[in-house]
C-alpha cells in the first residue's frame, strides 16, 4: 500500500496531508463577492441569484433553474412538486447519501429500496421492474403496493459519484407504471448519458453545491424541470409562499425558506465559470489513476457504458471488507484521505423495516468500495 500512498502523493505533488475533495477557487468569486457586500443585497433577492438560475439551466439543457439553500432542500420540494404525499411510497437505491432518503421522510412518505447495477452503482432497471411487475398492480392508472396497499408516487435515482446510472431505462420503466421520476443528481453535475444531461430526464431533477462538490457555493441547490407549473410553483413555495405585493406579508399555503442566498449565488456563478477546466481536470487523474490501479491489479471504477462522467469522486473496487479495511486504515494514517462508500440505508435504524429488493449488489459495493482523493489539480 505504501506505493499507492506515495502515487497519489506524487500525483498531487505535495507530500503534506492529501484531502479527499476540496474547492478551488481561481476565478471571480472574490471579485463577485465584493459586489455582492457592496450592493448590500446579500439575501435571498440579488442579480447573482437570477444569473444563476439562468446559467445552470443554460449548462444543464433545462428550461426553469430554482436555486435552493441545499440539495437535500432542492429534493424535498422535487418532491412536492411530484405530488408525493404523507403515506405514500417512493422507490430509491440503498447505496446513497442519507440526503435521499431524508428528504423522502420528511413528507411522511416511506421509501423502498430497489437493488442497483455493478457498474453503475446507481438504481437497477431490471431489480426495478422485478419489483413493480412481482409486488405492485395499476388501479386506474395508480401504481399501488399490493404487500402494503400504498401508493406508489415517486421513483428517486441517484447518479453515484457522478456517474450516470441507466436513466433512460428507468424512466422507460416508470412511464409505463405511472411514477414519477424525480432525479437525484446531487453529484453529477457534468455528468450526461447518451449525450443528455443528468437531471433532465425526469419531471424534475435536483442538484447540490455542497462545499465538496465539483463547484460549490458552500451551501446551494438547484432545482430543474422543463415544467413551467413546476418551476413557478417551486420559486413560490421556496420563498416561504409569499404573495408578491411590495409591503404586505400574505402567503397562501405552507412554504419553505429555502431560497439561496445572493451571497452564495454570487459564488457559484464564479465557479461556474471554470467548471469545464474542473471537469477536464478530473477526467485528466481518473486516466492517471485508471492505468496505475490497472498495474496494481486493483478495479478503478470507470464511466459505464453509453455515459459521460463528471469523475467527481474517483473510486477503487476491493476484494473484500478486510482489504477495504485495511487500506482505510493505512492511508489515512498516512496523511492520504480516503472513505467507504456509504452504509446502506436500509441497515440504518430508521429504515431498517422498509420494503426491499434483493440487494446483493448494494451490499457487494458497500463492502468494496472507497474512495481516494478526486480533487482538482491546478
């Protein structure tokens, strides 16, 4: 293992302490900053907030952008807008951030894990439609649950790591039993599947700028939908459905205050600006790693077929839990940051009594699969 520490020090040219994923920030974002405290608009109202919403929607291939405080803010109101409602069901991947799976708790809906594919990580079409076709019935054009009688409303992929899981397939599969796909796409921004765009497939699509993202505006989401109804009803219901009026305060239904911030905005919009030299920087160290993990004879995840990967946190396949184990163990003692893949979410104690597929693929990568620093080198 000491090679592969003195690789990746050598392939980030430092010999000091190696992060898993941090920002860059080489471009504008002081300058936009300063004229963001200079306007005093540094609120939830401000030319960079608009700037914004218009650039990712421009980027991403979308019509409407609704910029949110987070991306677990921008799924919980993808959500909503798929008219998922308390008692409902939504189908999801157990292989994903806890983000996913909160967001669906909080409307009170209850999730199902679906099993996802080896080489995508993300959710299976062919787990997905064995689900639907072994458990669930159409009732004038409602997926219903036979084990539970619950609907089911939503379908959430999430695109691990940024690469594209088969989303085409899945939305196929969910057109035909009526559910609503709403993409998770919090780590895929640059990412696109048969020359789309991540996020776009589906009613809706929600994006993160979390501060270990590809750009970042610290915090920040970004709702997206080619759905005029969607969009109009998202800004409202982010801006704590407040009734435009220039002093009175009238809202006509429970809403959220998760709108972005200008100051933040401000940031992002900067980031923006270099995110294709970030892309092509990352897509640059995951040829550098693939070859070096090819003559170590260790599995480098590569982009899966008919995809485009933004490579945002590069990944290695070990051979079993021990081995994970110890290299965790051995890299980060020896300053080169390193992390598991997540816990599945069904082993969690909140979800541990939801419906589920077979995982043995889930639970296959979960043993396996780490990864190493993927941030980008100037």
């Amino acid at each position: 293992m000491e090679n592969i520490v003195d690789f990746i020090k050598q392939t980030f040219n430092t010999k000091e302490f190696i992060p898993l994923h941090e920002p860059r920030f080489i471009g504008n974002e002081k300058k936009y900053l300063n004229d963001c405290i200079d306007s005093t608009f540094v609120s939830s109202v401000g030319k960079y907030v608009d700037n914004f919403e218009k650039e990712f929607a421009k980027i991403v291939g979308s019509k409407y952008a609704i910029a949110t405080v987070n991306g677990t803010a921008a799924l919980h109101i993808s959500l909503l807008l798929a008219d998922v409602k308390k008692d409902d069901e939504v189908i999801t991947q157990p292989l994903t951030f806890i983000a996913t799976c909160n967001a669906i708790s909080y409307i009170g809906a209850k999730p199902i894990f679906v099993d996802v594919d080896l080489d995508t990580m993300g959710l299976s079409p062919e787990s997905l439609k064995n689900f639907l076709e072994t458990n669930c019935e159409l009732k004038e054009n409602i997926c219903i649950n036979k084990t539970t009688g619950k609907t089911i409303k939503a379908c959430v992929p999430m695109h691990t790591f940024g690469h594209p899981c088969a989303i085409e397939e899945i939305k196929n599969i969910c057109d035909i039993w009526n559910i609503t796909l709403v993409e998770d796409a919090a780590e895929s921004l640059g990412s696109f599947y048969k020359n789309k765009h991540t996020g776009t497939f589906g009613k809706v699509g929600a994006f993160s700028f979390n501060g270990n993202k590809i750009v970042t505006s610290g915090g920040g989401g970004v709702i997206v939908t080619d759905d005029e109804v969607m969009a109009k009803r998202a800004k409202h219901i982010t801006t704590t459905a407040k009734i435009p009026h220039p002093y009175e305060y009238v809202h006509d239904e429970i809403g959220y205050n998760y709108r972005l911030p200008n100051i933040n905005a401000a940031l992002i919009v900067a980031q923006l600006e270099q995110l294709d030299k970030f892309l092509e920087s990352k897509r640059e160290l995951a040829l550098e790693y693939k070859e070096f993990f090819s003559n170590e004879k260790i599995n480098f995840i590569v982009e899966p077929k008919d995809s485009k990967s933004n490579y945002w946190l590069q990944s290695i396949l070990l051979d079993n839990l021990n081995q994970r184990n110890e290299f965790l163990e051995f890299t980060n003692k020896n300053g080169v940051m390193t992390r598991p893949i997540w816990k599945l979410m069904n082993e969690l104690e909140m979800f541990k009594n939801c419906q589920k597929t077979d995982l043995k693929n889930a639970k296959y990568l979960e043993e396996r699969v780490v990864n190493i620093p993927s941030s980008v080198r100037l």
